[in-house]
C-alpha cells in the first residue's frame, strides 16, 4: 500500500541556520506558513519541512500511497487497533499532498567492466551538468523497540524488510520493487532522527557536493564510500543538530522475489570507517 516516502519533517530550533544548509546541500527552499520547506531542484514537492522549536526533534514521516489504498490503511490500522490521529499542528493533511515525478536524469555513460558506452565523449565535462538532489529515498529513525517497530510498518503498513545487521541493530525495509530501502530503525535507547537520504544523478554528482559543502566551511562529514547494505555510493554531512544528510547513488533496486538477509558487516563496502559520532543519538529524549 506504501509506495514511498513523500517528505520527512523537524523541529528544529532555527530555521534560518536549517535554511542554509539546506541550501549548501544543494536543496531549495521556501518559507510556507511559518514553516521552512525544502525542494528538490525541478520538482515542485516538498520533501523536507521544518518547523521552529527549542530542541530538535523528528516531527513526522509522511508516506505515499498506491492510489484507492487509503481505506485500505484506515481498515489495517483499526484491526491492529492503532488509533488515526489528526495531523500535528504544522502537518499538511494527507488529502493535500501530491506525488510529482523526479526531475529526469541524463543517462550516464560509462565506461566499467566488461562494458564500454561512452566513447568520444570526455566525462569531466559532462560530470558537473546536473548535480542536484532529484528525489527524497529514505530516511532511518533510531527507536528502542525496532521489532515492534518492524512488525508494525510490515504487518500493519505493508513494508517489507530488505535486511537487517546484527540481528536487527539495524533494519532496512522496502516499500516493494524498487530502492532496496525507503525507511528503517537503527536500534537506540529513545526515538530520534538518524539521517535521510537523496538521490542524485551519478558518483560524481557526491563527490562534487561534498566538495561544495567543504568549500562552504562545512564539516567535512563521512564518505565517499560504498555501502555493504543496499550497495549504494554514499557522502555523509553532520547537520546542525547531530543528525546526517546523505547523497546516494548506485542503490540496489529490488523486486518481488528479493530475500531478506541478516548480516554482520560494517556499513561501508569501502571508504574511511563512520567517524564515532556516526550512530550517536543526540535528540533529547521525549519528556
Ligand atoms: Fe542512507
């Protein structure tokens, strides 16, 4: 029934400070309402909503429906005995959002393996053309109950569970065929926000982003690397809150007959290893 995720929102305790960095990861922004919202260039759907408070804090995770599914979620919901609250001072209601496509991205040619498509053709001039965020993919949350966690957003929403490490320290789920992972928990003592993650168009397009954070005076982050799980190339930025953004590219995609595994790897196939504040859950604790 979830095809994906529509947008994450924050409290954060300044919105400007969020509004340039934002900007710095190469999002674009607009005040709504009292509220920041962050698009992706040449989309025109929220993907990020910030909201000002004094601590920062996730706010929501919205997700999108396959169309006529909504009764069926309500049905799920009510059997497993999950109250649907009104949406929280600041959410948009569900009936006003939309699922616009993401901005097309220019085929990449490449010369790799076994395989030779570009020929004649100097990549370094192609590389910079288009380097912005094209889509929201997932976000992971921390939780200390990620099996509950699990069989709700499985059994109640319709996710499935791509794979998990250490016997669910951490858990990637799938909304289905497609990206290997559009949400997940990383196991932690209280709820928080650990990062989420958008999509652009080629390996370069991470490494020419974390070059413009860097040239910005910002912390230099984590990554390049590859991901073990979901296989996806990864550049890493601290927020200003303790939490991460990341650019992905390269993610496995995933279809119908896909089996779940459990793993014990590092996050990183290769690359520098998560600089120790990496899984550091800095949210305050919900009084
Ligand atoms: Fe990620």
């Amino acid at each position: 029934m979830i095809t994906g995720l529509h947008h994450y929102a924050l409290e954060v305790p300044d919105l400007a400070v969020a509004d340039g960095f934002l900007q710095d990861f190469g999002l674009e922004t607009k005040e709504q309402a009292g509220t920041l919202v962050a698009l992706c260039p040449g989309r025109d759907q929220e993907q990020v909503r910030l909201l000002e408070a004094p601590a920062k804090r996730l706010h929501h995770v919205a997700f999108t429906l396959a169309p006529g599914t909504l009764d069926a979620i309500r049905e799920s919901l009510d059997r497993a005995g999950t109250p649907v609250i009104d949406p929280p001072p600041g959410a948009v209601a569900p009936d006003g959002l939309w699922l616009r496509p993401a901005r097309p991205a220019a085929e990449v040619l490449a010369n790799v393996g076994g395989t030779h498509q570009r020929t004649g053709i100097a990549q370094w001039q192609l590389a910079t053309l288009d380097v912005a965020p094209r889509r929201l993919g997932h976000t992971l949350l921390f939780t200390p109950q990620p099996r509950e966690m699990t069989t709700f957003y499985t059994n109640v929403l319709g996710l499935g569970v791509s794979d998990t490490i250490a016997g669910g320290a951490v858990t990637f789920l799938n909304a289905g065929p497609g990206d290997h992972h559009v949400f997940g928990f990383i196991a932690s003592t209280h709820p928080g926000f650990h990062h989420a993650s958008f999509e652009v168009p080629s390996i370069d397009a991470i490494g020419l982003g974390a070059d413009r954070m860097r040239s910005r005076g910002r912390d230099p982050g984590w990554g390049l690397g590859r991901h073990t799980i979901g296989s996806n190339f990864f550049h890493y930025n601290p927020d200003p809150w303790g939490s991460w953004i990341e650019w992905f590219s390269d993610i496995d995609q995933i279809d119908d007959c896909w089996v779940a595994g459990d793993w014990d790897v590092p996050p990183h196939l290769w690359g520098a290893p998560p600089p120790e504040t990496f899984l550091a859950n800095l949210e305050p604790p919900r009084p």
